[in-house]
C-alpha cells in the first residue's frame, strides 16, 4: 500500500506518468485506488467472491496489456466498463456449451457436439456457406484462430485489431457461425420432409 503517499496526484496523471516513463509504479498506484471498484463491480456479475478476486487479477493483467493501445480520458470510467465486459465474457463463455479449445481442426466439432443426435453431419459445403454468411472480421478470425491455428495476438499483429476485438470476433463469430448451420440444417430438413 502506498499509504496515501501519491493522493495528491491525479488519475490523469498517473497515467501519462506511466505511459511516459513505462515505470509500472505509477499503474500500480492507479490500479491500486481501484481494487475495491474493481472487486465490487465482479461480485455485482460474478456473485461469488473467489470468481470475483479472479475477475480482478484478470482485469489488472488486461490493463497492462492493453492501456497504451488507447486514449483513455477517464480512467475510473474506462477500468469499470473493462471490468463490466470481462465479467460479462465470463458469464457468456459460462453459459456456452461450445467449449473454447477445439480438440478437431474445425468449428465443425464444436457444432456437431451440440447437434442433436437425429440431425445430419455436417458438409464442408454447408460449413462454407456458413463461414461466407459471416461478417468479414469474424470470418477471417475463425478461419485464422480454428482452422489456422494462430493465437489471438498473431491475428491482432496481421489483422489490425485489438486482442479485445479478436475475441469478439472469434466468441461472435463461433455462436454466429453454430446459429447459421443449425438454422441451415433445419431449413434443408424441411425442405426434404
């Protein structure tokens, strides 16, 4: 704790004296004015304080990562909404029932493991006109995260995006993607009677 030591300076301060010298003392400081914030934001969406105080330390490792990618005016403000998404991501990535590591080279695995056991396998055929009916960004992020195996930061550093829009990208497009062929699979069962 810094005991109250750096109080006098401001939020934006802090922060461009971080961005500036690169010193981690002064993120800390900023960081540290905000746990209690950050702890009762997670236990408002988590509701289990374990899940909490891990929300937390994710939320600071995100901030180091991310906080010179950019220009933040309020900082309070911007740290709550990285922490409401971190812990709405959680509560999504909960409720999924498509797992996050894919064990196959394909969405399709995914997609099949929740099918019905009546429903009919998957063509690669049907699986491409899914992956077209996606918007561009998270087609290109499936393809590149599932069937390219590159990580999150290789597709940041050759897309353009943000770790955090990759994510969405990848999370979007997967639910996007299972919602297309089950709702092609149902249109050709009934087409077929």
């Amino acid at each position: 704790m810094n005991n109250g030591r750096h109080d006098h300076i401001d939020d934006q301060e802090l922060l461009r004296r971080y961005l500036q010298e690169q010193d981690r003392l002064w993120l800390g400081i900023l960081l540290e004015r905000y746990t209690l914030l950050l702890f009762g934001v997670c236990m408002k969406y988590l509701k289990d304080e374990t899940q909490a105080q891990d929300a937390v330390q994710q939320v600071f490792l995100k901030v180091i990562q991310e906080v010179h990618k950019y220009r933040i005016d309020y900082f309070k403000s911007w740290l709550y909404t990285v922490a409401k998404n971190h812990c709405l991501t959680v509560l999504r990535d909960k409720k999924r029932a498509i797992p996050v590591e894919l064990t196959d080279h394909s969405p399709i695995a995914a997609v099949q493991e929740e099918a019905e056991p009546e429903e009919e396998a998957v063509s690669p055929e049907l699986l491409k006109d899914a992956l077209d009916a996606l918007s561009a960004e998270q087609r290109q992020s499936v393809i590149l995260f599932y069937l390219q195996k590159k990580s999150y930061q290789e597709i940041s550093a050759s897309e353009g995006y943000s770790l955090l829009q990759v994510k969405s990208y990848i999370q979007n497009g997967k639910r996007n993607l299972k919602l297309l062929i089950q709702k092609m699979l149902k249109k050709a069962k009934n087409e077929n009677g």
